[in-house]
C-alpha cells in the first residue's frame, strides 16, 4: 500500500498501470471464482507468452494467486484475485481516478491556441 501523499499519481503502482496487467486484473475483478488461463488469454487478447509473463509479475507482487490442477486428465491453470491485491487494486483504481479528475478539471476551454481543436475533455472519453 502506498503513502497518502499530494500527489495521486504517486499512488499509482506500477504493476497495475501496465496496460495488459490492467486488463487482467479488470477481467479477474468480475470473476468472483476464478478464470480459467485460456479465459483469460481471450478475454485480455493475449499470447500464451505474453499472459504468462504478465501473471508471474502479478504472482510475484502477490496480487493473484495461481492454481494447477487437472480436470480429466488435462492441465487446467485458474487465476484468481489474492484479497491483498483486489484491496490494492481498489487503491490503484481510486488514484487512477483521482488523476484523471485532477486532469480533467485542469482544462480551460481559453488555453487552447488558434487552430486547435475544440476541447471536449469537459464530456467523459469513451472508448470506441
């Protein structure tokens, strides 16, 4: 957990702020058992090695947890949320938050140079 400080950007971790880890945690977050390593692959749109990598920088900063077993005979890998990393998770995404408002809030329709493009940060972003 990181320090109360002035700065929200300061409370940003690092693990999360990696676009496919934020992927991968989002997913995870709306599964309450679980998600298979082939569900996760497709829901995050990630390579084997790619997820792989990604899951053993999560392991490590013991945010998920990692479970081998075998159903009929065939491996079956589960990833799932460590309650110490949806309670860290919770504090990235309420940082995350804090900056974007604080960058939100930073626009002044007046600023813009002529020539430039109306701001429009006033609306929130939807991803297309």
């Amino acid at each position: 957990m990181k320090e109360t400080t002035t700065n929200p950007c300061d409370a940003l971790e690092r693990v999360f702020h990696e676009p496919n880890r934020l992927s991968i945690m989002s997913a995870l977050c709306a599964a309450d058992s679980g998600l298979s390593f082939g569900e996760l692959k497709e829901t995050c749109s990630l390579t084997d090695g790619n997820l792989n990598r990604h899951l053993k920088a999560l392991e490590e900063a013991d945010v998920i947890r990692v479970r081998k077993t075998f159903v009929d005979s065939k491996p079956r890998t589960t990833v799932s949320l460590s309650r110490v990393g949806l309670d860290r998770f919770n504090e990235y995404l309420a940082a995350l938050e804090q900056v974007l408002q604080k960058a939100r809030g930073s626009f002044r329709p007046d600023s813009r140079k002529a020539g430039d493009a109306p701001l429009t940060a006033a609306k929130p972003v939807r991803a297309g």
